[in-house]
C-alpha cells in the first residue's frame, strides 16, 4: 500500500497528527479547524481512531483533498509491474500467516529460533540498539532535507526510545505467541488476495487497509510495552505567536515516561487552520505529479522522426 507521489507527505503528515492540543476540538467532517488548537484536536482523534479517510479530509482544504485523491487515482491506474522474487515473498508470508492454525505452526516454527538467538545477543543487544541509534543519528545529522528544529525533535524522540529498546524482553517467549496472535488476525483482516492488489485499490480501500494494519501496529507496540494511545493522550500545547492567519504552537508530550516538546506552525485558509508544513508538502508532491504528467508525451514526442527497433 503504497502511494510514491505522496511519499513525501506522509511523515510531516504524522508529524502534524503527533503535535495535537487538549482544547476544544471541531466536527471530525469539517476540513481544518476553527482554532489551531481544534485542528490539531480533531486530528489526534481520528489519528487514534485509525479513521486515516476522514483524516486526510480533515487535515487539508477540499481543492488539495480533491487533487491529491486525484493524482492517487491516476497512479493506481498504471502500477508498477511486480518482481518474480516479490511476488513469490508476499504469497509466502500471506499463506504462513492465514493458512489454517496459522499461530500454533508460527510459533512452533519461531520458538527454537527465539532461545537461540536470545542464547546469542542478550548481552549484546544494549551494545548493538546503541550502535543502531549511533548510525541513525548520523544519517539524521547529514539529512539536508530537515532543519536544525526537525533534526533536533527526531533525536530527542531517539533518545527516549533507546531505553525501551535496549531494556525491552524481545525475545520473550509469551510476548511473541502474542505478537503471532496480532499478526495472523491483522493479515486475515486485510485480505490481500495478491501485490497488484495493493497497488490498484482506490483511496477508500487503501485507507480502510491502512487503518487496519495501524490497528494492529498499536496492539503488537502495545506488546513490548510501547502505547501510542498513552503518548498521543499526553499531549498539551500553550500558544507560542499568532499573527496574520499564522500561529506557532508549544507542544509538551509524554514518551515512555520522559517529557519532551517541539513547536509547529499552522496557517490560515479561508478561515480554517492547518498544518504549514503539511500544506507545503501536499502541494510539492502535486506539483512534481502534475510535472510528471506534463513530462511523459513530451518525451514521447521529442524525437518524431526515430525509429523503434524491435
């Protein structure tokens, strides 16, 4: 489920749902907010429900709904064709994780594998999240499409997480029967037939797979003891400026027990607010698919007096 001229969207799009305010909140149909702090609201609530439709509608003024729903229809239109080796993983993963019995036989088959490498890294896997984040974070430094401000929330969102993931019982026995159990009813309820299936489905049946895929993302998070809900429940935001149908927002949170915050910055449409950095992002994309589109019969027609060889 993949969508590659929108790729660019959907981090600061998740960026923006993470960032939501504790006041008043509008109706969930109503594109924007009358406030900042209710846009942001009425976001976080339809980001926690897994309503990923109406928060796409909600999060953007209905022109920029209405185009990026269109170029989203024009790609599915020509997906991309499917490698053998592809093709052959994803039947292999769908027939282990709906074939009938499917948690006692992947347990079965992954509790030998569990001791043994639980035998084998134990002791090293504080050392190796470590290095892991090292890497991150020096990938993150050289990242010459984020700021300073950007740069700085992703390390402070690392810097919690490195505790959890270097304390975490990953190998527990009990913790993955049930991640088994999450997966194989997650898979089942998505009901995906074939790949070309997840590069043809319209944007209602995408967005209605991808709430059940974050449905189960949640529960398996859940599992080893991280909860999206509890950290999205934490958020509080005070006003930082506004001015001129623009508005800086503080946004104070809570992951896994320590306290951070950011800033965003939304804007004002014909009367609604939204988020900035979404808005710009949205645009671009539309923008390069339009080019895109423009592109392909001119370089089509640009030699007129070639010859194709068979």
């Amino acid at each position: 489920m993949r969508l590659p001229s929108l790729r660019h969207v959907l981090l600061p799009l998740l960026a923006a749902l993470l960032l939501g305010a504790c006041h008043g909140k509008d109706e969930a149909a109503q594109p924007g907010g009358s406030s900042p702090e209710a846009a942001l609201r009425t976001s976080i609530d339809l980001f926690k429900a897994g309503d990923f439709q109406g928060l796409w509608k909600h999060a953007l003024p209905p022109a920029d709904y209405a185009a990026m729903r269109s170029d989203w229809s024009r790609q599915q239109l020509a997906p991309e064709p499917v490698a053998a080796g592809d093709r052959a993983r994803f039947d292999e993963m769908v027939r282990k994780l709906t074939e009938p019995d499917a948690e006692n036989r992947l347990y079965a088959e992954l509790q030998p594998k569990l001791a043994a490498m639980e035998q084998q890294y134990k002791d090293q896997l504080p050392v190796l999240v470590s290095i892991g984040e090292a890497l991150v974070k020096n990938g993150l430094a050289r990242n010459p499409t984020l700021s300073a401000a950007q740069k700085n929330q992703v390390t402070d969102v690392l810097d919690a997480l490195l505790p959890w993931a270097q304390q975490t019982p990953w190998f527990d026995q009990a913790r993955a029967k049930q991640a088994i159990r999450v997966a194989v009813a997650t898979t089942r309820q998505l009901d995906l037939k074939s790949p070309e299936q997840l590069r043809t489905m319209d944007f209602d049946a995408s967005m209605a797979r991808y709430a059940t895929a974050y449905g189960g993302l949640k529960q398996l998070l859940a599992i080893y003891g991280l909860s999206l809900d509890a950290t999205l429940d934490s958020i509080r935001l005070g006003p930082v400026s506004g001015s001129n149908g623009r508005a800086v927002v503080r946004i104070d949170y809570t992951l896994l027990g320590k306290p951070l915050s950011t800033e965003s910055t939304l804007v004002q449409e014909d009367g609604r607010w939204y988020s900035e950095d979404l808005l710009h992002s949205v645009r671009q994309s539309h923008q390069r698919r339009l080019q895109e589109l423009a592109g392909a019969p001119a370089r089509a027609t640009s030699a007129p007096g070639a010859v194709t060889k068979d």
